[in-house]
C-alpha cells in the first residue's frame, strides 16, 4: 500500500473476502457474502470476491487481491474482469495476515490487461521486509501490453485440463475459441502434459491447512485479536480456547483442525510429507512443459459462477472449483485469467488462464492483451458492456451480512 500511495492511487476501502482467505466463493464472511454483478444470486468466487466485484461494478477501477490457490484469478474468471497472480515473491507480501506462507502472492484485479499491468508495475520489486521478496529487477508489463504480438508465440494446452468431469461445455468451448483467435493471429497451438496436475488439489489441501493451522495459532487471545472470557473466568487455556471456538467460523476450523493432523507426528510423513512430494512432481511437470511451450493455457475454472449456498454444504465439490488455478500456485509461477466471453447456458462470464515460468511474468501480459484485443475487435465492446445494469439494484453491508 506504501507504493500504491506513493504512486499517487487513492485508496477507497477495503473489499469483502472468506474469512481469514479460506473459500472460494466469498460466502464465509463476518459481512454476509458478496454478490455477482452479472447475477445478485450468485457467487462472485473467492476468496477475493469482494475485489473482483467492486472492479466488476465499477466502484473502482483497480483492486488488489491474494492469491493462494486462485484467489485473484477465480473472481476474475466468473465476473469478467482481469486477474493477476505474479510470480511467488515477485510482490511484497509484508503488512498481509498469512494463510499459507509458501503459496501466498499479492495481485492485481482490473477491468483491461493494461490496467492491471500498471498497478503491477507499482507494486513489484524487492521489499527487505518480506523474507520471501525476490531481487529481482522487473520489466514495464505496462510495455508488454503495449507491445503484445503472439505471433510465434507457443501456447501449451494443458490437456489434464481441456475438458473431463466437471467442465462446463460453455467454459470449454469459450476456451476453444479464444486458442482460434490467438491461432489466428499467428501462435502456435500445441498440447502438453501435466500428469501430476490430477493430484494437485489433494495436495494443496494438505499443505494448506498446515501451514495456516501454523499461521493462525498466534490468535491466541494474548497478543492478537479477540479475546473472550468464559463466564466467572478462567484460565489461559480456558480463555484460548473460548477465543478460538467463538472467533474463528466453521471453514477455519475445518481447515486448522485438518492441517494440525496433517503435522502430527504419527502422521506427517503420510500426509503432508507426501503432498509436498506431489508439489515437487507438479514443479517438474510444469518444468518439462516450458521447455517447449511459451505459455501454458487452459479454463480459468471448471464452471460459471454458480448460485449462492449452493455449495456450502458439499466443500469437497468447491474445492474441485480450484483444479485450474491451484498447480501455479504449488509451482510458484505467474498466472493470469482474461475475459473470454459468456457461457452459452447461463449467459455468465468465462476467463481464460495462461501461465508462465516464474519470473516471466511480462509473457502473461503480452498474451493476454493480445487476446483481449482480438476478443474486443470481435465483439465491438469490452466484455463488461454486456454486464446487467446494476443502477436500481441496493446492496449494502452491515455488521450482520449484506441485505
């Protein structure tokens, strides 16, 4: 926020997320859950829903988001704007309350490629305070975009990922079409293979978990946040644990109880010692792809955005939601999603997501300005224009929820 100010942006407020970062559909929130702008009934993703929705409604041009398993890119793919996730260490992470230290990125949310390649452009660079920061120098990914040409350009689809069990026939056959258009103006379009991508959700919700039951631990109603006291007082283990069970809701739990087994002795090595093997075959899976791919592409997410409470009740299907977006997070590159059209069934925004090696990031702006020009000149509008008129619509937050 230090270089957001500094480059003369003005913050305006804070934007609703899942509680503590843990959902994928902006439902698990002390303010009530935040609704699409494309359909008020329905999830804006998660679990930065909040800033792919303001972006999305036009409250603000810009947002920032985390990214921990496609919390920046996911919003972005079912609202129809851009999301970014850069790579690990590319943008500061200090001053952020940590979910899962190694998988955490900070990015940006916007309405155009380019807007989103300005406020990264603010935001990267090194920070002595975050242990995780690279040193790296970057390029203007404002330039990219400028600059976007793909002629040459190599897109890898990842075939894991092009269809199967849980995709939508409107999410894939936008995704098709926006390979032509890119095909069409002079990329390649060649298949590869991430055969450990199939394990990568079972993975990431091992080592998610135990790194924010570890995160989390210190709200312990000593130092940091709420503190209640038990009826007649009590001890400080007592006053903890009161703390916890009233403070934290019922997907924190779930998760901090999960990752806490998953690091207890009699069990690391079967649980979390396997998934971070997983995340290592994920690491080199994406290895052997670039090497002969530019890029990598595939659906931002299986699904449209489907309707609120629908599957709060079933966290294993949401956390399927996760199977595009999780493996560049387990890999630490960047990703980004782009608008890519409505989905032939409802008529709801679809993202397409290209990945780079890590610290190319620059190659996710120069392809994906490139399709969001194509995309434009096709349909004669940004995709946004196309969003239901909001004006009679009153939303608004209190202490209780939205009402």
């Amino acid at each position: 926020m230090r270089k957001v100010r500094e480059a003369g942006l003005v913050p305006i407020g804070k934007t609703n997320m899942d509680e503590f970062a843990m959902g994928s559909t902006t439902e698990r929130s002390a303010y009530g859950p935040t609704h699409n702008p494309w359909d008020l009934d329905r999830i804006p993703g998660g679990s930065g829903g909040g800033s792919a929705a303001a972006v999305a409604s036009y409250e603000a041009p810009l947002a920032l988001g985390s990214d921990t398993g496609g919390s920046i890119r996911q919003p972005a793919h079912v609202t129809g704007t851009v999301g970014v996730k850069p790579t690990y260490g590319g943008v500061s992470r200090y001053g952020a309350i940590a979910l899962a230290s190694s998988l955490d990125q900070i990015g940006p949310v916007s309405r155009t490629v380019l807007d989103s390649a300005l406020l990264h452009d603010v935001i990267a660079g090194h920070d002595p305070r975050d242990s995780t920061s690279l040193r790296d120098s970057w390029p203007s990914f404002a330039e990219a975009v400028r600059r976007a040409d793909v002629a040459g350009l190599r897109i890898g689809v990842v075939k894991e990922l092009d269809g199967g069990e849980g995709f939508q026939p409107g999410v894939l056959a936008r995704f098709h079409e926006a390979l032509e258009i890119l095909q069409g103006a002079g990329a390649e379009i060649v298949e590869v293979s991430l055969p450990s991508v199939e394990h990568a959700v079972a993975a990431y919700y091992l080592i998610l978990p135990a790194e924010a039951s570890s995160n989390l631990a210190k709200f312990d109603s000593v130092r940091f946040g709420l503190r209640v006291t038990p009826e007649g007082g009590g001890t400080v283990e007592q006053v903890m644990a009161a703390t916890r069970e009233q403070g934290f809701g019922p997907e924190v739990k779930r998760r901090i109880i999960l990752g806490t087994y998953a690091l207890s002795a009699g069990y690391y090595d079967a649980y979390y010692g396997s998934a971070q093997k997983v995340r290592t075959l994920v690491q080199r899976d994406f290895d052997a792809a670039f090497a002969s791919v530019d890029v990598i592409a595939s659906p931002t997410a299986p699904t449209t955005a489907y309707r609120l409470g629908e599957k709060l009740d079933d966290p294993l299907a949401m956390y399927r939601g996760d199977v595009a977006t999780i493996p560049a997070n387990l890999a630490g590159i960047p990703g980004i999603s782009v608008p890519a059209g409505l989905a032939d069934e409802d008529g709801l925004p679809v993202g397409v997501q290209f990945l780079a090696p890590a610290r190319e990031d620059v190659r996710l702006y120069t392809v994906g300005a490139a399709l969001e020009e194509l995309l434009e000149q096709k349909w004669g509008h940004p995709l946004l224009a196309q969003a239901p008129d909001l004006t009679r619509s009153v939303l608004s937050a209190t202490e209780e929820g939205a009402v």
